[in-house]
C-alpha cells in the first residue's frame, strides 16, 4: 500500500497543480474578454460620435440595443436605437461583412429615422495594407460617398461598387473589398427601411429575425 500511495502522490499533487493552472488561466481569459469588449465599446462610441452629435440623442446608446437579422448578411446585425426625448432620432447597425480579400469587416452603419445614411466607419478588418484598408475614414475618404444615401438611392441594383455596374466608387486594386464595404451598408440601409417601425419598437435585448 506504501509504494502506490508513493505512485499516488505525486499524481495527486500534478492533477492539484492542473486544476489550478487552468482556473487561473479560465479568470486571464475572463479578465481578457472584459477587456476587449471595453475597448470595443469605447472604439463604437468614437466611431458614433464622429457619425451622430452627442447632443442629437439623449438615451444610453449601448443600453437601448437588439439583435436584427438583416437579409445577406450571414450574422444578425446589433442596432442601437438613439433617441431624443423618446423619440426615434437614428440606429447605428454593428455589422459583419460577408467575407471580403482577406475576411470579414466591421462596420457600424449610421441611419436616420427616415433612412438616410449618417455615415459608416470601419471597426475592424484585415485587408491589405496600403489598398484595402482605404475604406479606414483615417486613411482616405472613400467611405464618405455613402452619406446621404437611402435604400432606393441608388436603386437596389446600384448598391454595389462601380467596377462591378453599380453606382459607387471603387477603391483602387481593392474591388472586393470596395464590393464588400458597399453591399453590406446597402444591405443594412434596405434591412432598415423594411423594418424600421418593428426595430425601434422591439424591447432592448431582445432579437428581430428574418421575415
């Protein structure tokens, strides 16, 4: 019995060390993610308010959001619902592209109640330094072009870039890129203007699926 307790032991004592190691390592992880969100909160708010005033609304954007699954997108969109005195002011829409040059790309879309676009920024891609990170409103002014357009301005058909017969500029040597950016805000302006009543009257924290 003295030997395989002696076996036993260290076996215990390694199992004891694991369990702490990844308790450890699953609170890093928590810590980590925490983290990250915060930063991407605060990176969505800067983007916003280059996009809506801050005196335009006076709700808590993040706290007055639901998820909406919008048509050709392959995940739901997250919509914050601004607001004035209870009044619908706009909704910005947290989106994913579908897959561009080199991945999916972030993007919250700024629309007006009466569907206008506000503007669009970019929150996160991967597309090739020096040609595709263009649509970055630090790096040129190509994802401007958007402002001021609605769901059927152009037509449906014409939401595309203009290397590929649609009505929008295309970026030099990134024309999937340039197609991709352009699809997804023309996707998310025709989501919303099907469906704006039903986005700002749905209760925080809740989900819009497809029609």
């Amino acid at each position: 019995m003295s030997g395989q307790s002696s076996i036993w032991k260290p076996a215990l004592a390694l199992g004891g060390i694991g369990l702490v190691v990844a308790v450890v390592l699953a609170g890093l992880d928590g810590l980590t993610a925490d983290r990250i969100e915060a930063q991407q909160q605060r990176q969505a708010l800067v983007a916003i308010s280059s996009m809506l005033a801050p005196d335009a609304y006076d709700n808590d954007l993040l706290a007055d959001g639901l998820s909406v699954a919008i048509e050709g997108l392959d995940k739901p969109a997250t919509a914050f619902r601004a607001r004035l005195d209870g009044e619908p002011v706009a909704v910005i829409l947290d989106l994913e592209t579908r897959p561009a040059y080199s991945g999916t790309i972030r993007l919250l879309v700024a629309v007006d109640a009466a569907g206008s676009v506000l503007g669009a920024r970019v929150l996160r891609h991967q597309e090739t330094p020096g040609l595709g990170d263009k649509i970055e409103r630090e790096r040129s002014d190509w994802i401007d072009q958007f402002e001021g357009r609605s769901a059927n301005d152009p037509p449906p058909d014409g939401w595309t870039a203009d290397r590929q017969g649609g009505a929008f500029d295309t970026l030099t040597s990134a024309t999937v890129t340039s197609a991709a950016v352009t699809e997804a805000i023309g996707m998310a302006v025709a989501g919303f203007e099907r469906r704006s009543t039903e986005i700002f009257e749905r209760p925080a924290n809740s989900s819009l699926e497809e029609q």
